[in-house]
C-alpha cells in the first residue's frame, strides 16, 4: 500500500514522484523500462523560447528539471538576448547519456520514493475512485492516488513509410491496454502523433562546409541553486544546415510514400503543428527555397547526431535520398531512421486545474497523455499534478497557478478550457502577461509560493531571501545615491554622448531613462559587491517599471472575475437565451469562475453577461425551490 503511484518515469513521472516523496508521502514510481528513466526519446535539448522560462519556473518550485540540465549539458545560450527580457530564454544541448544518470541519482537519494519494473495496463476502481494499479503480468499496487504519467507509450505504433511497427519509442515495448480501459471508465480518448528525425554518424559528416553555431561566451544556470558546472570554453559545437530545391523535388516526388501523406496514419491521427515534419513544412510552405535545420551532437561519449527540424515518416531509401541531397550530408551515414509515431492521449477537457480527472476520483494525469509535446511541458505538469496529489492527501486545497503567476499557469489553464487538437507546444505568444513571466524572475514569482506549500526546502527558501534582500538593497542604495550635475559628472555625460540631466537626480530615477544603463552608472557608484543576477533584475525592473504596472492593472481586472466563483452544481439549461454552443461548452468544462469561462472557445461576452445575470438574481432561487 503506497500513499501515491506514479506510472511513467519520463519528465513527468520524474518531477510528480520526485516531488511527492519530497512531500513526505510514501511514493512508489512504476516504469517499464527502468533503464529508460529520463530518456530523451527525441531532441538532445532543455528549455528553448517559452520552454527555458519554464524550467526555470519547475526550478523555482523545488523541481529537478533545471539542476539535471545544468549538470549534463555540453552548450548553453540565451536565445533573444539582444531582443529584450520579454522573450528571452536559456536553451542547453543535453548530455543524453548523462541526463538519465543525473535524474536517476536525483531519484535515488529521494527518501520515501521506491522505484520497481512492471507495465500499468489498467486502475483499481471502487466507487468511482482510484484505488491502485493492475499490471501486465495481473500484479496488484493499491495506493490512495495514482498520476498517470505515461508518455507516448498508450497503444502506440511507430511508422515508416508503409511500415507500421507495433512498438514504443525506441522500439520498446507499449503499453496495450491501459487506454482501452480508460475510455471504458468514461475517459474520452483522442489520437495525437508526433516525429524524430535521422540520427546520423558524426564522422561520415563534412563540417567544413557547415555554419558553426557556438554557445554563449557568459555563464548561465537553469536552476537558481547552483553554480555553473561547464567551462565557457569547452561547449560543444552544433552546426546549421539547410534543405535545397533538390531535397524539396525528393520529398515532393515521394508524398505518397509518407506515413502522413500516404494515408498510413490512423484516421484522426493529428501532428504537431508547431513541430511539423519536414514533408508537412515543404507543403505548407512551398513558397521557400529553404529551411534551416540544425546538427546537434547527442553525446561526448558516443558520435551520434540529431539532425533537428528534419523529422519524417519518409520510408528508409526516401531519407537516403532527401539526407545526401543537404550540404555536408552528402556522405552521411544513418544510424537510426527517423519515424513518426502514434499514440493515445486523454481529452484534457476532462480534468480539472489541478491535474485531477473529473471523472475519477484521485486520478491524475500530466505529459502527453494529456495532449502535450515537449520535455518541459511534460516536467510542468508532473511537478504540478506531485503537489497537488499532496495537497488532496493532507485534504488542502489545490495550487493552481494563475495564468499571470506562470507559464505552467497558462500551460495548465489552456489545456484544461481550450482543450487540444494537436499536441500542445508552449509559445511566448500564448501569455498575456509575458512582461511578467520572465526568465530572470521566476523564483521571485513561484518560490515563496512553493515554500508555503512545502514544495521547496527551507535550504532553498533561504538561497532565495537572499537573493531577494540582495535586489532590495541595490535597489535601496541607486534610490539613496543622489546625483549631484556639477562639471564632473557632466563631462562623464558628455564623453558617453548622453544629454545631462537638467537637475540633480537619484541614480535609480536616473537609470529609468532609456538611453542610461546600470553599466554607465558604475560611473557614480560602486556595485561590485552585487551579483550579476541583482543587477539585471534591478535595470529590468526599473526600465520596464511603467509598462509592468500596466500588466499589474490588466492583471487585477483579471482577478476580480476570478474571485466570482462559478458553484459546482448550476445547471447550465436554467441560464436563459445563453448559445447552445456556449451552454454545450459551459456544460462540458465546468469552469471555476468567471475569468476561466470567459476564455472558453464558443462563449461570447454576451453569454457571461447572461451567465453573470444568472447567477446575481436567478441562481439562489433556483437552488431554494
């Protein structure tokens, strides 16, 4: 008897057992493949536009995503630096031979955690709650939660051209059930597909002629913890590629052949959109000469490359073909084929915020099996659904996350009121409040929340009030140090081709104007003693001081309608002149509360206006009669 199973020890499986155990709840984490543990099936990479701020927000809650990566990559950069703080993010090129064993050390130095072998095919179920798992062999584990954390694994079929391979990633063996008896429960099940491209043999490769593409000459951490692990000069290189009109006449000539294109797909099988597959690319977009892919390296320890941005369903002679048409590939010899593959997910519309299933009790699900692509999304969401199955445990409320608190907020939120059609990638561009959701400012956002919760350790808490008093105090000291315009300083002024300042000013009123950085004012004030980090989020913060308190006031509107909570038992037939697809949607959802209502596709602001009025004047009567 466990108090929580987790199945699945991907990044979701990992960041949910890890947590909960670190909770003190006595967790047992089933895989079946022990070997597999934090295995990066697909790219040798962490983090990425949107995707590196999230890391760093899993790190600011007490999560290992961020740590891991930090002591198994070979290159690191910030992407957008130059773009300004709103985008910016770190992404890293992962060791995958070291990652696993990083994550695996992680897990077992983790009291309270036990790790075992054994494939889940179905749950435990009395009266409508979970009560344990069934494995493939009829083996019982009763627990009082389980988090389905199960990856691509769900009746899942590889496809190359005209094969359809019954298997997992990487061969593996799949789990052949576990879904079939979800939607006998009630589950609605959806089919999603998703692709890997070519792993090629490094020295059958020409670099000589490829593009160098290096990391950062400045040393970065995901996690707010610990130092830099690598030597700025000793990162990997990766290289950039391009397709030419000879791979697009290949592809185009070879349409019928790919798993996609030639109708091998199972129907209602939908890929990624934001992740297509080279052959999907060359359609949609025939207007272009070329597309830019990359060579990663996917470890020191043996000479593999990862041909990013060129994922196929081709059959093998196809990818022949298509690989030698690209510069520097002429040669190139495959060792892995690229693949696409299929596999069952969960309708996330299902579950609720925190990662429970609204149809049975004491389930929860996080990763792909809720519809998601990516390491990061799946790590957000095990983190989440570990605390929040806790919190069930010790008969608290849930943690949600607002979508002004964090990315996973939005991530979250978006799935469980928009639900998905393909799988779901975390952008920039999906956050209203993305001047808030930064890189630099994540533990500033999620630690003191993570520590209430008992997410994060009091040793972390600690790092973090630092790093908090440390900000505080240069802020304190550039608001106290007052500028005074005499012959000296306006000479400074002049040297650096900036307009002196009419009167006498303090150095943080000063650091406001556009044209004054936190560097130039090194000319009045020693900030030596501070770190790197307390001065990018002072100059940050200071910079962008009007634009974030106009994010602050969108935001309190936002949280005056998510305080008008939406009772869990209206029935939404009652609520007059309302659209059918808007009552249909309501119905179907359930939302908490007016805010999560309103960004439901198919209601209109005219129906909660009517949903509003309902609830001010009709509900209560309703409920009395």
């Amino acid at each position: 008897m466990y108090d929580i199973i987790v199945v699945g020890a991907g990044h979701a499986g990992i960041e949910a057992a890890h947590i909960c155990a670190k909770m003190g709840f006595n967790t047992l984490l089933l895989s079946s493949n022990l070997n597999n543990i934090a295995d990066m099936a697909c790219n040798p990479s962490i983090g990425g536009s949107a995707k590196g701020v999230i890391v760093r927000e899993i790190d600011a809650l007490g999560g290992l995503m961020g740590k891991a990566s930090d002591e198994s990559h070979f290159q690191i950069k910030m992407l957008n630096n130059s773009k300004g703080p709103v985008i910016r993010a770190l992404r890293a090129q992962i060791d995958k031979k070291v990652y696993p064993k990083v994550m695996r050390r992680y897990l077992d130095e983790t009291k309270k955690l036990i790790l075992k072998e054994g494939m889940v095919e179905d749950i435990i179920i009395k009266n409508n709650q979970v009560k344990g798992v069934i494995l493939s062999d009829n083996k019982r584990f009763e627990s009082k939660i389980v988090i389905l954390t199960t990856g691509t694994y769900l009746n899942s079929n590889i496809l190359i051209g005209d094969e359809n391979i019954v298997s997992g990633p990487h061969g593996e063996k799949r789990s052949n059930f576990l879904s079939l008896n979800l939607k006998k429960y009630g589950i609605n099940i959806k089919r999603l597909k998703t692709g890997t491209p070519q792993r090629i043999k490094g020295d059958s490769i020409n670099f000589n002629v490829l593009k160098e593409e290096k990391g950062d000459d400045h040393y970065w951490t995901f996690s707010f913890d610990i130092k830099p692990q690598y030597k700025i000069n000793e990162q990997q290189k990766c290289y950039l590629v391009y397709t030419n009109a000879k791979t697009h006449k290949i592809i185009n000539e070879n349409l019928d052949r790919s798993a996609m294109y030639g109708g091998y797909l199972t129907k209602g099988a939908v890929g990624p959109r934001y992740c297509p597959s080279i052959e999907d690319k060359i359609v949609r977009f025939s207007d272009k000469e070329r597309h830019q892919l990359f060579l990663e390296p996917e470890s020191i320890y043996y000479d593999e490359w990862y041909l990013q941005g060129f994922s196929t369903s081709m059959p093998r002679d196809v990818q022949e073909k298509m690989l030698h048409s690209l510069e520097g590939l002429e040669n190139a010899v495959i060792s892995k084929y690229a693949y696409a593959i299929e596999y069952d997910s969960i309708d996330p519309i299902q579950i609720n915020a925190s990662l429970e299933n609204k149809i049975i009790k004491n389930l929860f699900t996080a990763g792909q099996i809720n519809g998601t692509s990516g390491y990061e999304e799946a790590a957000a969401q095990g983190i989440m659904a570990g605390i929040n199955a806790v919190l069930k445990l010790k008969k608290k409320e849930p943690f949600i996350l607002k979508r002004y608190d964090a990315y996973i907020g939005v991530l979250i939120d978006d799935l469980v009121t928009k639900g998905i059609i393909d799988p779901y990638r975390m952008l920039t561009s999906r956050a209203e409040y993305r001047l808030i959701l930064r890189h630099d400012n994540a533990d500033i956002r999620l630690t003191e929340k993570g520590y209430k919760i008992g997410s994060v350790s009091k040793e972390k808490y600690e790092i973090f009030k630092k790093r908090v008093n440390e900000i505080e105090k240069l802020k304190q000291i550039l608001k106290d140090k007052k500028l005074h315009i005499n012959e000296e300083v306006k000479e400074i002024f002049k040297i650096n081709n900036i307009n002196v300042p009419a009167s006498n000013i303090n150095l943080l009123s000063l650091l406001n104007r556009p044209e004054i950085s936190i560097e130039f004012l090194k000319n009045f004030v020693d900030l030596s003693m501070f770190s790197k980090d307390a001065i990018e989020e002072v100059e940050i913060e200071t910079k962008y001081s009007g634009y974030i308190q106009k994010e602050y006031r969108a935001i309190e509107k936002l949280a005056k309608l998510e305080e008008k909570k939406i009772p869990e038992d209206i029935d939404y037939t009652k609520i007059k002149n309302i659209a059918s697809e808007a009552r249909s949607k309501l119905e179907e959802i359930r939302p908490l509360n007016i805010a999560q209502a309103s960004r439901i596709s198919g209601v209109n602001p005219v129906d909660i206006s009517l949903l509003l009025i309902y609830l001010k004047k009709e509900y209560s009567k309703d409920e009395n009669k």
